[in-house]
C-alpha cells in the first residue's frame, strides 16, 4: 500500500500516531480519540522517544509499539494497523524478566525483509535495563532482558536489525561498565538470543549506536557515538558479514561533536536497497564548527570504505564521476584518503541526521536538523 505511519511524543507526554493514505492524513477507524495512543507516558520522559513503528514486511500490517506508563509497570503497548483500522490495544508482557519496574524511554523496532517478524527492543530509565521481543507475525516470542544496568537512558545507545537472507536478526548496544563498551547478540528463529563477541571497542561509554542490515546479503553495519571527553565525541564504525565481525579496512575514528559531548544523533547509515552491496555513512564534522557534512560508501565487492567523486559535493582530482577513492583515516579531509565533505543550507550546528533508503531504488533520502530546529532533506 501508499500509505505512512507517522508517529510524534508531544510535549505533554502523549503519543499522537496517524496514517497518510489516499493524499490525507487521518486517524484511522477504531483510533483513539484525537489519535493519541497514550497520554500517560509523561513530560518527564518526553525528551526520548518511547515508541516506534514498523510494517510486516509480507503481510503490509503496520504496527505501534509504545510505552503508556509514566512509573513503569513491565507492560509495553502495541496495536496493528490492517489498511482501515487499528487493532485494540494489547500488551508485550515482559515483567517476569524485567529488574526494576521502569520506563521505557527509548524503544526500537525493525523488521525483517523476508517475513512478517518484527524485532523490537527498549531502554528503561532509572535501572537501564534493556529488553527485546521479536513479533512472528501473531504472537510476541522470545521476551528477554538483553543487558542489565549498563547502558545510558539519555540517548539511544542500541539498535536492532536483520540480516538480509538468513533471518537472523542483530542487536548492539552499548555498555558503560568498562572495557569492552560495545556488545552485540543476534537472534535465530527457533532458537532466540546469543551473545556475540569481537566488536571493535571504542574505548569509551557509548551514547549512539545506528546499525542497518543489507536487504539481499547478510551483512549489517554499525555506526558507534562514544564520549572521548566531557567535550567531544567519536564515531567508530564496524561491520558484521553473517558469522563474524569483518576485518575490512577500519578507518580509524573521528571527532563528530566538539560541543556538546554527543547530545543528538549527528550520523546514521543505511543501504542502497536495489543492489545491497553499498552502505552510505553520513556524519556532521565536529573538528571545526560542526556545520559541514561528511559522508562515505562501504563497498562489499571492494572490501573498501570509499569517498566516489560525484562531480557536485565530492571532488577528487584523481578521477571523473564515479572514481572510488580508499578512505584510511575518517579524520582526513576529502581528496587525501579522507570521507567526502558536503554543505547543507543550514543557519546553524548540525544537531540530529537520518537516513531514509527508498525501497525500490538506490535512493537514499539524508534529512538533517541544526541546532535551531530548521530540517532540511537532500
């Protein structure tokens, strides 16, 4: 169908959700009133995001996974959306497993290409506990706590994804306690949850962690926000090819946020999803004043992080349109073994990036806001 779920966390706590289909924005038969899924989540867990919403991937149902307690009752929220109406409101039960009784204020969903499971996981406030679920499609398998106390409640520190043909699915999430702070499990159908080991350790607590997993091969890439002081913050960057972490050739790391020691989300990647074997990295440039762009291609043939000359954003002198240059240091600058560097029509500092694949093509809409809330696409 041509249709959009959009959901928003207002500022008094509620979490408005509405359907775009046939040119119009409506609520949807059997919504609730004003299309406000819960009004008890609170102004105080309003700077997070205690929702998300994803599609079956074979069936075409939408679904809404949200919080609706603003103390926390090891209950999250979800309804399904058939193309003309909303299922009643159930519950994902995860109390037998769940520590501390807290919100959860960060929630993650994404689902698998190749059937109707959806994997969805989420950070509780206060005890950091974090917890996942896989959706097959009727019923909530697999509930489990994932990690205890370890994370960071002030900004995503996880994200879920699926490889592109096995079915198995990935979570990697970040880990405050020390060395190594980044950590990984994978899901296998029939089976559940595995710890998983190798990861490249950024060397420092987490705050960000985006991950995307190719849709015709089973590679998935990670994008990893750590806090080197009280006032940066470095990317570092990985990749898992099916069974293990890639030794490709690693391009260090960057500075991304000279200012505000990773408050917002300034990167995010995702695949071309006609071919599958590129993934584009986008990240704001915090060595200078943290108003340029940076970007770059992970290339599977080529086992290469690349910059591509494309004759407007990215110049290389090495070759015309569509040279590939080795990227080795993400701190280098463009046309020196360095990511690609672009401007946005931006008044003010990158804040937060995303990065949006059109499905039927190698499209990839980058949609970027400053630090005055102005959102421009490219």
């Amino acid at each position: 169908r041509d249709e959009y779920i959009m959901g928003r966390l207002e500022l008094n706590g509620h979490v408005d959700v509405q359907v775009f289909s046939g040119g119009s924005w409506i609520n949807g038969t059997n919504a609730p009133t004003n299309g406000n899924f819960t009004t008890g989540l609170g102004t105080t867990n309003d700077i997070a995001r205690g929702f998300d919403v994803a599609y079956e991937n074979e069936s075409g149902e939408g679904m809404v996974v949200y919080e609706s307690s603003s103390s926390g009752d090891g209950l999250l929220k979800y309804r399904t959306w058939d193309g003309d109406s909303w299922s009643s409101e159930d519950s994902i039960d995860y109390s037998a497993v769940d520590e501390g009784n807290a919100v959860a204020v960060w929630v993650e969903c994404e689902a698998d290409p190749g059937s109707n499971y959806i994997m969805c996981a989420w950070r509780e406030a206060t005890n950091l506990g974090l917890y996942a679920a896989v959706w097959d499609g009727t019923q909530w398998l697999n509930i489990a706590q994932i990690a205890s106390e370890n994370g960071t409640a002030a900004r995503q520190d996880f994200d879920v994804a699926w490889e592109g043909t096995s079915g198995d699915g990935m979570i990697v999430f970040g880990d405050a306690t020390g060395a190594p702070f980044i950590d990984a499990w994978t899901y296998t159908k029939g089976s559940g949850w595995a710890d998983t080991s190798s990861m490249t350790d950024p060397g420092a607590a987490v705050q960000w962690v985006r991950i995307a997993g190719s849709p015709i091969n089973d590679y998935i890439v990670v994008m990893i926000g750590d806090t080197l002081s009280t006032t940066s913050a470095d990317l570092n960057v990985d990749m898992w090819n099916g069974s293990n972490w890639t030794t490709a050739n690693q391009p260090g790391t960057m500075d991304i946020d000279i200012n505000n020691n990773g408050y917002a989300q300034g990167f995010d990647v995702a695949w071309e999803q006609a071919t599958g074997d590129r993934a584009l990295f986008v990240f704001r440039d915090g060595t200078t004043s943290e108003t340029l762009i940076r970007y770059m291609v992970y290339d599977i043939s080529a086992n290469q992080f690349q910059a591509i000359e494309d004759g407007t954003h990215c110049a290389l002198t090495e070759g015309a349109a569509g040279y590939a240059e080795t990227i080795t240091n993400l701190s280098a600058v463009e046309d020196s073994a360095g990511p690609c560097t672009a401007t946005f029509a931006l008044a003010d500092s990158f804040s937060g990036i995303d990065l949006n694949p059109d499905p039927g093509s190698n499209k990839i809409m980058v949609l970027a806001e400053d630090l005055t809330a102005d959102l421009v696409p490219e």
